[in-house]
C-alpha cells in the first residue's frame, strides 16, 4: 500500500469549508447544506446531544441524508461530543 502525500493546504482549505458547513450557536448545531439543496440548512439542537446514546442516534440519522459526507460527520461528531462533554 502507498501513503498519499499530505497536502496541507487542501487540509486548510478543507477545515474552512467545513468551518462554514457546520457551526454551533447557543441552541443548536447548523449545518449549512452544500450545493442545491431546497431546505440550505438543518439544524439538530444541542438539548438533543446531551448523551453518546443521543450523539449516536444523530450519526445514524445523518448518514441517511445526501449531503453528508465522511468530513461532515465526523465535524458533527468533534462538534457534538463536545459540546456533550465526551472525550473521544
């Protein structure tokens, strides 16, 4: 197997998209839908992350949607377990 070479900058760029797709207010995780997507954003709320139980239940809901990426999980997933306490 080869390594792909890390190409920081895409990294970066990456981060910052991501940084915009998905944000967290005093209530709620956002996600900003990328693309053409009718609703342009879902919002989970924080009361609903309190637990990994929850956390969890969320990750499955989300991967039932097509907008999510492996990218845009796993910020829900840093954003949410934070938020809940939880360290990974």
């Amino acid at each position: 197997m080869t390594l792909k070479k890390f190409d920081a900058q895409e990294y970066i760029r990456r981060e910052e998209e991501l940084s915009r797709i998905v944000t967290v207010d005093d209530t709620h995780i956002v996600f900003h839908i990328p693309g053409d997507h009718i609703d342009g954003h879902y919002e989970i709320a924080l009361s609903t992350c309190k637990t990994g139980e929850q956390i969890i239940s969320w990750i499955f809901h989300l991967t039932e949607k097509q907008w999510v990426d492996r990218d845009i999980l796993r910020r829900f997933i840093k954003d949410a377990s934070h938020h809940a306490g939880i360290t990974l």
